[in-house]
C-alpha cells in the first residue's frame, strides 16, 4: 500500500519542468546590451536570469513578494536540546501577529507580504485574526523514542504547504520567501542533514539558540541517538521516511509550499539552516527544483553550510545571522529586487547612444 504521504507528493510534483534555458538565453542576451561591460553586474546578472528564467516572461518591477513563516513545536525539546522552553514558540507566534518581530520589521521596510501558519503549535491560538489557522497537531512527537510523526500528520503538513502555494500563485506572488519558528527545530533539521547528505552529527549539529559546551555535546549526542534509533539499517533512508521520522511539522509544509510553488513555476527563497533542510529535501523528491531556490543568506549554524553545498547554492548574504523566522531571506528579497530594477530599466546602449566595446 502507498504511504499517504508518497500520493500527496505525486500530485504536487506533476508537471514540473526545469526553469526554461530558452528565457535564460533571451535573458543574458539583454543583459549583454545593456550600458555597462559584460558580466559587470556579477551574481546580479545571473539572479535575474534565473528569474526570468523561471517566470517565463522579461519581469520589471514592482515583485509581487511573500514570506510565509511556518510555526510548529517539537517533542525532542523534552530532552533538553533548546536553551528556551518550548512555550516560546507560542509566544513568538503571538509577537509577529502584533508586528514587533525581526520578520516584521524587514517585511514591512522591503515590501513583503508576511503570513504567519500554525502548522504544529503546542498551543491553543482560539481563532485569532491575522494568523493562518492549519494545525495537524500540537506539535511532533519526541523522536528519540519514537517517529516524529505519523504518515497521516506528514501528509497534512505536506499538504498545508502546497495548498498556501496554490494560493499565492493565484494571488500573483513571483517570489515566495519560506522561515519558521520553532523551538527544538535544528535538532531536526541537523538529523535531516545527517540522512540526507551522509555528514557526521558532529559536523552537521550546532549550538542552535546559544547552547554552552555540555549542552552541546549532549545535543550531538541526542541526533546521533535519534539517526541510529531510526536508520541503523539504512544508508539511504527514502526523504519522506527521514522527514517522518526525525522532520517537524513546520519543515514538512515548507516542503510542501517549495515542491507546488517549482509547479507553479514560483521563485523560492530559502532562509537559514531549518528552511534549507525542507528545500534539501524538496530537491530529493524531485531534482527539478533545485532550479527554482535562491539561498537568502548564509546561517552561522554549521549544518546550513552542509546543505548549501549539498545543493549547490550560493547564497546572496553572509551576515552571520542564525535567527530563523525567514529574516535573512526576506533582506535577500531586497537585492532580487535590484536586480530586476536593473535587468529592465537600465538604457541598452543602443538607446542611449553609447559606443559598445570594440574588443
């Protein structure tokens, strides 16, 4: 019998193509005629040509821009993993609907629509206006006794996620920004590193929201227990198992929301360590979408590192920044922003008049 899990991927990944080389080309053609030397533009150049290249059409501005932050808990916090308790993922959640979050201070100043999702929260929000009502549970299970979640609750997240980037594609979104929040979330996303690109737990785990010494090696500990725990025979465990076993909630939806926004041929912008697991993994399932991520920023967390290499991604920004919520992604969004500017208002030296180079 199919895992539910396994149908709910299917359908999301049907029909995706790689971004089109033919709008890359017609790209990089313009890009030549434009008043500047060739090239001079740097990774600017390259960022609008993926665009454009995903999008289908010679983009100009304004970018119709979102940042979705996933919120979920994790059952792992129990064992001591995270040095602030797991009621601070309510909390937070409640500081972005009141807009006094880092998210909400960059999203507000570079234009970017914020949604804040209860996917997993171990908390009763009661209704409350401005926040995306889709919680599967009240957070994972503790994934060092057992599989972080059911087929069924994997199959919900997934489906959250690719539900919101149904939506935004029809609302006009080009460019979708995922963040998280979380407490216990990198003890997930280092397993998930682990499994997914074979590194030591030592090398993929780090000190998350600020851990001393001792907590941190009881950390590496904790996610060398969980891998053995649940793939001691497996060297190549499938992605949606690893996700099962030792993902979060708010991970499984940002794998879901970057799989359907690739189908809808939608821009993802990876924030730090958490998000660029779901995107890891997204890239699994269907190689078609590696194509489709830009990695906002570079996370001090040394398992983000891991993955970016993993895929292959050079990210916009290094900032030494390792404070989730999509925040270094959204500050991203801002040189995307620039590089469309540029790609479509720039003069060609044709219409300006100017000599090209005769070398």
């Amino acid at each position: 019998m199919t895992p539910l899990s396994a149908t709910v991927v299917t359908e999301s990944i049907r029909g995706i193509e790689p971004p089109n080389e033919i709008w890359r080309t017609r790209a990089r053609a313009r890009l030549d005629t434009l008043t500047k030397p060739l090239g001079s533009l740097g990774r600017l150049e390259d960022l609008a040509a993926q665009l454009v290249a995903i999008r289908h059409e010679h983009l100009v501005l304004p970018l119709n821009k979102a940042v979705y932050v996933f919120a979920a808990d994790h059952g792992i916090t129990a064992e001591g993993v995270s040095a602030y308790p797991s009621a601070v993922t309510h909390q937070m959640v409640l500081n972005f609907l009141t807009g006094g979050a880092a998210v909400n201070v960059l999203a507000r100043l570079h234009g970017v629509a914020l949604h804040v999702v209860d996917v997993g929260v171990a908390a009763d929000f009661d209704n409350i206006e401005g926040l995306l009502h889709h919680k599967v549970s009240n957070g994972t299970k503790n994934m060092l006794r057992e599989a972080a979640m059911t087929d069924e609750e994997l199959s919900r997240a997934l489906l959250v996620g690719a539900q919101l980037a149904n939506e935004a594609a029809v609302a006009g979104h080009t460019i979708l920004a995922v963040g998280e929040m979380g407490i216990g979330n990198t003890t997930a996303a280092s397993a998930i590193t682990c499994a997914i690109t074979g590194s030591a737990e030592s090398l993929a785990t780090g000190r998350g929201t600020g851990l001393d010494d001792a907590a941190h090696a009881r950390k590496i500990a904790i996610v060398e227990a969980v891998l053995k725990k649940h793939f001691a025979n497996s060297t190549s465990p499938h992605p949606l198992e690893v996700l099962r076993c030792v993902g979060g909630l708010e991970i499984a939806a940002m794998t879901g929301m970057i799989l359907a926004a690739a189908r809808n041929r939608v821009a993802i912008i990876a924030d730090g360590f958490i998000s660029t697991a779901a995107a890891a993994l997204a890239v699994a399932l269907e190689p078609k979408v590696e194509g489709y991520l830009i990695a906002g920023h570079r996370s001090e967390e040394p398992g983000h590192r891991l993955l970016l290499d993993y895929l292959k991604l050079t990210p916009i920004l290094d900032l030494e920044m390792r404070l989730g919520e999509g925040s270094g992604a959204v500050l991203a969004m801002s040189i995307i922003k620039s590089a469309i500017g540029l790609y479509s208002q720039m003069a060609t030296f044709t219409s300006a008049g100017i000599s090209e180079a005769s070398l």
